[in-house]
C-alpha cells in the first residue's frame, strides 16, 4: 500500500509542476490525482497507519495484535489527511469554501500531529511514526497554501490569459455584481 500511496503523491506533485508550467489538461491531472490520495486516506488509513496491505486488510489474522485504539486512531488520521487533501482540491480548483475548507483540514491534521508527537514515545512508536511522517508532509502543503493569497495564487496559474485574472479580481472586489460575473463567465469559456 505505500507504493501505491507514494505513487499517488510523486503524480499529483508532478501534475502540479505541469500545471504551473502550463501543460494542458494538468489541472485535471492535478484534481483527479489529489482526489485519489484523499480517497486513499479515507477509505485505506486505518489499514496503512497499521502496516497492514492491500492484500491482508479483508483478512481476520491481519489485525490480531493491533489495539482497537490503533485502528480507531488510524480511521480519524486518514479522515483527518482525507479532509485536508480536499481543502488542497479546494484552494488549487479556486472553489468557494477553499480557505475554510483548508483550515479545517489543517486544523484536523494539526491534532493528529501534536497527538502523533505526544504518543510515538508509548507502546506502538512505528504506528505513530506513520502518522508522523504522512501527517507532516501534508501540514507542510496545507500551510504553503494557506500562506498564498488566492489573488497570487490565480495569478500564478493563469498567467497566459491576462484578460481572466482582470475579470477574476473584478468579481472578487465586488462580488454581487452580477454583469461582473457574467463576464467572467465569458473569460472562462
């Protein structure tokens, strides 16, 4: 299963480095492959915190050991990772909600972080460690994108069509205007 996770993560941050050298169909790439990972997360990290794989998690001897706290722990971080990767498919798709979205995740990970730090001394250290590690690396592009205002970041991935950026903040300055948002339908198609 961690192949199959850092697989997912090495093609979603390459999609994203083609995204921001303009590569058409990136952005697609970008959410379908971010939409992956968080499905990953949700519907897998009980069994990947616990070093069980694909093969052995509908087996009955693959969690003969394993506290149910470690399984009950290993569902919350990956709703917890899974909520996060969708504030990420929020803030990049530049959705309304995107910021709420994005703190709530990060807020949610933040706790698996600082519970990860406080327990990874106890009785299951690599449980913990898994956490750690995965929990880490996504607080880290949870607060970059945080840190971007949406004005910069818009910028950023539209930078060949300068007409839309103009339409977009526009729009953003004064959002019930609706022949602004008309026109920046018109941008858009």
């Amino acid at each position: 299963m961690r192949i199959t996770e850092k697989a997912l993560f090495i093609l979603a941050i390459t999609a994203f480095i083609l995204r921001l050298l303009l590569i058409p169909g990136a952005q697609v790439l970008v959410f379908f492959l971010v939409f992956l990972l968080c499905g990953y997360y949700f519907y897998f990290g009980f069994a990947l915190f616990n070093g069980i794989g694909f093969r052995a998690i509908f087996k009955k001897r693959s969690y003969t050991g394993i506290p149910s706290n470690n399984i009950l722990g290993g569902i919350l971080a990956g709703v917890a990772m899974a909520i996060a990767c969708v504030g990420i498919i929020f803030k990049l798709q530049h959705w309304p909600g995107a910021g709420i979205q994005l703190l709530f995740g990060t807020a949610l990970c933040t706790i698996v972080f600082i519970v990860s730090i406080v327990k990874r001394r106890g009785a299951y250290p690599q449980f913990y460690k898994r956490i750690l590690t995965r929990v880490t690396i996504l607080l880290f592009f949870c607060f970059s994108l945080i840190l971007i205002p949406k004005q910069i970041l818009f910028e950023i991935m539209y930078r060949n069509r300068p007409a839309l950026i103009e339409a977009q903040e526009r729009s953003w300055a004064d959002p019930t205007n609706q022949e602004l948002r008309d026109k920046l339908q018109e941008e858009w198609h």
